[in-house]
C-alpha cells in the first residue's frame, strides 16, 4: 500500500507540499516530522486502475 504524505504550513494548516511514499517509509517519516515538530498529513494514496 502507497500513502501521501502532506507537509502543513505552520501557520493556517495548508498543505505546501507532498510525496508519496510506500508504506514501510511511514514510520522513518513520521520520526523525523516528530523530531522536528512538523506537522504533517498521511493518507493512503489514489490508485489508478485501467
């Protein structure tokens, strides 16, 4: 499963910028914005089906 991951201005909350990512590379993200107090989104990411 793919997630998108969605760094947040700190200021109104708006989202400056993604990536998207597999899901074993949640957990190493997740640590880094907690070390740093960045505020971020997850969430799984849109597939695209033929």
């Amino acid at each position: 499963m793919r997630f998108e991951i969605l760094r947040l201005d700190d200021v109104d909350g708006s989202a400056v910028d993604s990536t998207v990512v597999d899901a074993a590379s949640v957990n190493r993200i997740v640590q880094q914005a907690a070390a740093v107090g960045q505020r971020i989104l997850i969430r799984p990411a849109e597939t695209v089906s033929n």
